[in-house]
C-alpha cells in the first residue's frame, strides 16, 4: 500500500510539473515573447495546474499499470483532460465576475495549455513504459526469430515484451518484400523466410515461431524445408478450431505437428447459423467419449444448447468428456447416459424419459481388422444400433438425425465398411416418409482419432522404431478431428431429408510420406535413425479409398467444402425391414453365411466377403 501510494504521490507530482510547463508553453505560442502581455495572465499557473491534476485523479487515471498500456489505456487521459479544461473555464470565470480580476484565464491558453498538457502526458507515459520494460528485460539464452511481421507477429512480440523471462526477440522475417529492412518498435524484419538458417546462425536463434494466421499445410511443409529443425525449436500458432476468438498470446503457441502439414486448409463454415440452430436445444450424442463425438460435445457446448445428453457404452470416456465440459462450460447443463445402442428397450426407456431436438449418432465399430474377426459385432452395433436410433428419432419426432458414415462404405472390401454401407441404406429408407430430417456425412480418417495411424507411428518412433507402413502405394484422406466435425455442423444445417454429404478432404496422403513426416519432426532422420518396414496389406483393407460410388454425381452447396451426393437409389421401408430382420437374426445365430448373402445382395460392389474360417 505504501508503495502503491508512492507511485502516485510520484504521477501526481510529475502531471502537475507537466502542466505548469504545459501552461508556460502555450503562453508562448499565445503571446510569443511579448513579456509584458505574458505577465498579466501568469498568476492561474500554479491553480490550473492543480484543478488538472485533481480532475485527471478523480477519474481515477492513476489507478492504471503503465507498463502494461496500450493507446486504449491513452484516451481516458484525453477525456480527462478535456474536462479539465472545462472544470478551468468554469473556474476561473466565477473567480474573474465574483472574487478578483487577479485571476485571468484567456480561452486560447486554457485550451493550447490543455492539449500540450495530454501530449506531454502522454509522451511521459510512453517514456516511463518503454524506460521500465527496459529495465525489466532479461537477457535469455532463447534468442528468438518470428516469421510474419503483421499483426499476429505484432501480438506475439508484445507477449514476449511483457514475459521478458520467455526469450528474447531478435527480430522479424516476412514474405512482404516492402517490410523487409524496416522495423517494428525498434526490431528490424531482416529477410523473407528462404533464409531463416542464416539468421539462425548469424543470431544464435533457439527458437522460430511461425506467425502467421490460417498458412496452409502447403506453405507450412515449404517454410519447414528452410529451417533445419535438429538445431532449433519451431513453434506455430494454432488453427482456428483450437482456439476459437483467442487472441495470439505465448501460451497458445506450439510445437508443429503432422497435422499442420495434412489438414491446415482453410474450413470456412458459417458459425453463427449452426450457434442459433443449436442454441436452447436439447442435443443427443451417441459415442460421446469417441474420438468424434466428443469433439461434437465440444462444438455444441459452445453454442449453448438447453441439454447436452452424452451418450455412450464405456463408462470412463462418458466419465472423462463429462469432466472437461464441465470444467470448459459449467453453463451448460450435462446429462450423462451409460447406454449399448443395441440394447433396443434401453433406448426406448431413454427417449421415452427424455426429449431430444437433434441426434448426432456417432457410436460405431470403426477398427477395419478388429471388425474382420467380429463380423457380427460390425453389423449388430453399426447397422442394428443405428436402425433402432432412426426408428425412435421417428417415433418421438426428433427435429434432425445427422449420422456418422464413412469413405469405408463405398466399394467396400472390408467387414466394416458394409456395416456403414447397410447403415446409409437404413437412414436413406428412413428419410422418405417422415417429419425427422435425416442427413449422412461421409468422410475419411481423421488424424488423432483413437487407433489412427499417427498415434501408432508416434510411439514406434518414441521406441527406436522401425515404423511399420503396411505399403508404400497405401493412400488416405486426412482431415483434423475439430475441422471434420465443424463441417458436420455444418450439414446439419444443410439437411432437409436423407442426403449424403461428402467432405471435401483434400488430396489423398501416402502414408509412407506420413510416417517419413513424421520422424523428421522428431529430428531424426528416416532410413537411418528410424527404419521404415513394409508391412503388407491387411485383410479388408484397400491401397485408396473412394468418397462416392459409380452411379453416384455430386452437387454443390453453399460451402466449398461440403458436397452433396446424388443419389439414384435407394431401398423401400419394406425391404429395409425384411434386411434388418435377417441381420438380425443371422447375427444372433452367428450366421456367417447368411452375412455374406445379404452383402452379395445389397451391396453388389463389395470387393470382399466374409470368411467363416477367419472369424468368430
């Protein structure tokens, strides 16, 4: 407290000697050097002076951390100031009309009095500012280089400039030719990103931050070949589905990751349509603790919705997407349901007991080998589970049904991808005869999710390796976890009745270059401190997959990304229910055979069926 009243005893005292020179300055410019003039309106010096200062402390400008002020933090000393020089003009006119002409006040030197008095303020402010970051400023062994000189770069700087103990910037490089030998607050922009080791040389850089906002994985996988990344750290800024509205700051800042060179094209999607649709409604998610489902417990969340029941089979997951959604939106209101989707009476008990708006269905078997060896699994949980949602989604008239397919269900030559297939067939017949609006969104593999490849590949490298790829000709889609289901919400709002929309993934991805990727991003070199092995195609799996069948076109939406398939058939109720009925009843029998007719019979393309020998 003793210092605080220190510190502005100071202001006080440094304002009031800033005033009085203020006061003396625009007697100059009033009166030039005419001194005789001059003398008859000295005498308010020391008063004016006093009534600024006691105005300027009243509206609480000494309440403020200098250090910390931008231009914002400037202009209550402008609004102060103004009245100031109206509280002076009142003044000194009651004393000049009722106490003593002594106190003469001219209205050309109240107000030149009162702007030179802000400005030389405002100049002591920015002095004292500059003089104590200064004075704070630790000399790091970090030495840093940041690559983007605009506004992000900027943000970034004043981080580093406030946590002086975080690193040292040793300026700028930036694309734009016309920054280049300029500076920025005293940090010269040295060069365009093509030469960042010679400046990491020349500076002794220990650190490359990389800000620049929504780059593409193109110009990322580029920048990073400039930079050798053995001897110096590179950190990135986040997309904007990790940090959504944030402001740049050091703690959002990380390391580049494989993702940033599969999936950083920009996903343009309209956020506050998809905010209104959802905001005061009931949502249900199935596989809520999943990969995907949780990420739509996150999107939702955000856009406030009445409840958001959390759906799902494991206990844990449940348990932990429970927690972090408290902890991230403790406004919203969470119920939690422990629930098999197969499990038909259950599901009717729940949707009898509670009323849902919206179903995003994302519960599935997804793991192609692991389906192989379960075949009945596949097909009771993706295609049994998904007919008993659809049908009480219409039985209790859910406003909207969005499920969760895949590229596996086109051409299918795995156990997995026919169990999608049958489930785009049951949500297709649902879609023709009800007041629920069912929509399907197909994509492919999504990076970080549970069993993907990069995981695994992480984790061989973190033990020596060898990574392990199954072919070097093996192609995949990759999109990010929170892109994907961005663009879920999306489609749901573009859905009106059974369509299938498809995600523009961008280009297929070798996944020997991936796991290559990768290893470098570790810092080792692939072939030499990391083995790569070729593995083999497993069983159900293809070298590439295919977003949409051969009799199926594809229309336009309003989003660039997004696709709508054009579908030219689909199945009767009627024989939807006589194929539900025989999965059924062949999956209670473990009918193999009878698995295989039924994909023979529906699924004409499937390049793969079911092995008895090869299952159980």
């Amino acid at each position: 407290m003793k210092y605080m009243a220190k510190r502005k005893l100071t202001l006080v005292l440094i304002d009031y000697a800033l005033f009085v020179c203020a006061y003396a300055i625009s007697m100059f410019i009033r009166f030039q050097f005419d001194f005789a003039e001059m003398s008859k309106y000295i005498s308010p010096i020391f008063l004016y002076a006093l009534i600024m200062v006691i105005t300027l402390y009243l509206s609480r400008i000494y309440e403020s951390i200098w250090r910390f002020a931008a231009l914002p933090q400037l202009l209550p000393v402008f609004y102060s100031a103004g009245l100031g020089f109206l509280v002076n003009l009142f003044v000194f006119e009651f004393l000049r009309r009722y106490v003593t002409s002594f106190f003469i006040l001219p209205f050309t030197v109240n107000a030149i009095t009162s702007l030179t008095g802000v400005i030389l303020i405002a100049w002591s402010r920015i002095y004292w500012f500059s003089k104590t970051n200064k004075s704070s400023v630790k000399e790091t062994d970090n030495n840093i280089l940041i690559i983007g000189a605009g506004e992000i770069g900027v943000q970034i700087l004043d981080e580093f400039e406030r946590r002086p103990g975080e690193g040292t910037v040793a300026g700028f490089l930036d694309y734009d030719y016309d920054k280049i030998g300029r500076s920025i607050r005293g940090y010269k922009v040295f060069d365009v990103p093509e030469n960042t080791m010679k400046y990491i040389d020349l500076l002794k850089i220990k650190e490359v931050i990389v800000a620049i906002s929504n780059i593409t994985s193109a110009d990322l996988r580029k920048l990073l070949g400039f930079i050798d990344t053995k001897k110096v750290r590179v950190r990135i800024l986040p997309g904007m589905f990790e940090v959504l509205n944030s402001k740049a700051s050091l703690g959002i800042l990380r390391e580049v990751d494989v993702t940033d060179l599969l999936g950083r094209k920009e996903v343009k999607v309209d956020l506050k349509e998809i905010s209104e649709y959802i905001h005061g409604k009931n949502i249900l998610i199935t596989g809520a603790g999943g990969s995907i489902g949780s990420e739509i417990c996150r999107q939702a969340a955000v856009c406030a919705p009445k409840e958001l029941y959390i759906m799902g089979r494991g206990e844990n997951s449940i348990f932990n997407i429970k927690n972090e959604l408290n902890e991230k939106f403790p406004q919203v209101k969470i119920t939690e349901i422990i629930c098999d989707i197969t499990d038909e009476k259950r599901l009717r008990k729940i949707f009898e007991r509670f009323s849902f708006d919206v179903v995003f269905h994302a519960a599935a078997h997804k793991h192609v080998p692991l389906m192989e060896k379960n075949p009945t699994e596949a097909f009771k949980v993706n295609v049994l589970g998904t007919y008993y949602l659809a049908s009480l989604a219409v039985k209790y008239k859910i406003k909207k049904f969005i499920f969760i397919s895949t590229d596996k269900a086109i051409k299918p030559t795995s156990i997995m991808g026919c169990s999608k297939r049958f489930a785009e067939e049951v949500i297709r017949s649902f879609s023709n005869k009800t007041d629920t609006v069912f929509g399907m969104v197909r994509f492919g593999n999504v990076v970080g999710s549970r069993g993907s490849v990069i995981p695994i590949f992480k984790n061989q490298i973190a033990k020596g390796g060898p990574v392990k790829v199954t072919d070097p000709r093996m192609k995949r889609y990759f999109m990010t976890i929170p892109e994907a289901v961005t663009l879920v919400l999306q489609c749901m709002i573009f859905s009106s009745g059974g369509e299938v929309f498809i995600l523009d993934m961008g280009e297929p991805i070798l996944i020997d270059s991936l796991a290559r990727e990768l290893i470098r991003l570790s810092g080792l070199v692939p072939d030499q401190d990391i083995k790569i092995e070729y593995t083999g195609i497993r069983p159900g799996e293809k070298l590439y997959e295919e977003l949409l069948l051969n009799d199926e076109g594809y229309l336009k939406t309003n989003n660039e990304r997004i696709f709508v398939v054009n579908a030219n058939h689909s199945l009767s109720e009627q024989e939807v229910e006589v194929m539900v009925g025989k999965i059924r009843q062949f999956v209670a029998d473990s009918d193999f055979e009878g698995i295989n007719g039924l994909i023979r019979t529906y699924v004409p393309d499937a390049g793969a069926v079911i092995k008895v020998e090869q299952s159980y």
